[in-house]
C-alpha cells in the first residue's frame, strides 16, 4: 500500500474535503433532521439541571440548533458555536448566542460549559483526537460532551488502521464509544493525555460511515 500524502492543518481547511458544500448543515434542535436525533439526547433537557446554562458546539455549521436553543433557555444561557466557516447567510444572533468562525484545532475557550457539542463535525478535522483531549479540560465536573467518531478514519502514518488502539486509549481516559451510533461521549471535565502523537490528515481516505467524503488522521 502506498504510504498516504498527508496534510497540514492549514492545507487541509483548504481542500475539498473540508470545503464541501453538499455537507449537511443545517441541522436544527428537535426534529427529522436534528441535534436531538443525531445525539440520541435532547439538548434542553441535558441542560435544564443548570442555572445558567453553557452549551459549545464545535464544528456548529449554519448554527440552527444553537440559535432556536436561545430562544427557550434562561437569559444568562451561553451559548458559543465555532466553524470554520459559520453561518453562509448570517443573520443577527441571538443575545446569547456567540458565533466564531475559527478552526476548532485552534481555537480555545476562556471557560467551561455544561454541554459540549461536535454532530459530524470530527469527520473533517486532522488532529481529531488533540481536538478531543482539549475539549475534555473544557467540560464543566457534571458537563457532558458528544460527538460522532469514525474510528477507521484514524490511522498509523504508513496507512495502517489505528481505530482499535484509538478507542482503547479513549476509553481508559473516561470516554463511552457506541460503535452503533459512531457516538462518542464523557461526562466530567479532565485532563486527558492520549498516546497519540499526530502526524497529518489524508484528505484522500475517501467516503466513511456517513457516506460523504471524510478525512483520515494519521498518528504515530
Ligand atoms: C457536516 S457539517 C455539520 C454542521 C453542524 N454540526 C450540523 O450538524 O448541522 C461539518 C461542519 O464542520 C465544519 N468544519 C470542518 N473543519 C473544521 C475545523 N477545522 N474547524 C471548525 N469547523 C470545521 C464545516 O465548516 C462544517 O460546517
């Protein structure tokens, strides 16, 4: 098997793969195409034991979920969505509602939030794992972070699947991976170190489990 040629962070937001526009998103809160089906939770509710409640959403696309989750959450609500892109027709956010458009394997917050968020979003980031040991330490001690993962897309430098070892090391750290539902989970901010040591995307790896064109991460 040819050894993959891979990417930068920086190359890979530039590449197809990442820039495509037949992606799906424009999911909203409830409903046939929703946060609450992809997630498998209803995020009010994951949120209503919360005074104030906090809610980020990396990789947030158009960021319809966040937006009507204002409009029925507590005033002092946070709410933060980052993308790469944001939304595409942006119109005026609700109060509560920040929208950042940043790279999610740059970008870092200045708190921490009751509910972390990333619906199809890992698929196109190349550190997937980095992005997920940073957004452990963003958790709130009760938070709950969610996010699909494709294990194939992780891989050893020369190519090789490196999935099994991935949800190992993810699982000693705390996490819950649901092969079924590709969901990936923990409940309870941490300090995370996994075994993991990147090396670079592979914007080439093809179609995954969603059946859209995905991105393989490589590590050593
Ligand atoms: C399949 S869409 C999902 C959008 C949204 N979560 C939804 O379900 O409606 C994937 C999103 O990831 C964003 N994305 C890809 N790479 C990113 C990166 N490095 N940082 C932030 N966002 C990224 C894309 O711009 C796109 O909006």
């Amino acid at each position: 098997m040819p050894e993959p040629s891979l990417l930068t962070a920086q190359d890979l937001e530039l590449s197809s793969v990442v820039a495509n526009n037949t992606m799906n998103r424009e999911r909203g809160l409830t409903g046939v195409n929703s946060y609450a089906r992809e997630l498998g939770l209803d995020p009010l509710d994951e949120l209503s034991g919360s005074p104030s409640p906090s809610w980020l959403d990396l990789c947030s696309g158009e960021g319809r979920a966040l937006r009507e989750a204002a409009a029925r959450l507590p005033e002092d609500a946070v709410l933060t969505a980052v993308d790469l892109v944001g939304p595409l027709a942006p119109t005026p956010a609700p109060p509560a509602l920040e929208e950042i458009v940043a790279s999610v394997t740059t970008w870092t917050p200045t708190r921490t939030y009751d509910l972390i968020t990333c619906v199809h979003g890992l698929h196109y980031v190349g550190d997937q794992l980095g992005l997920l040991a940073r957004a452990a330490s963003w958790l709130t001690p009760e938070g709950l972070l969610v996010a699909h993962f494709d294990p194939d897309s992780v891989r050893r430098p020369d190519g090789s699947p490196a999935g099994r070892a991935a949800v190992t090391a993810l699982r000693t750290a705390g996490f819950r991976y649901d092969a079924r539902s590709h969901r990936l989970s923990l409940r309870g901010g941490r300090s995370v170190v996994l075994p993991f040591r990147y090396v670079g995307a592979d914007p080439d790896a093809g179609p995954n489990y969603t059946g859209q064109p995905a991105v393989g991460s490589h590590y050593a």
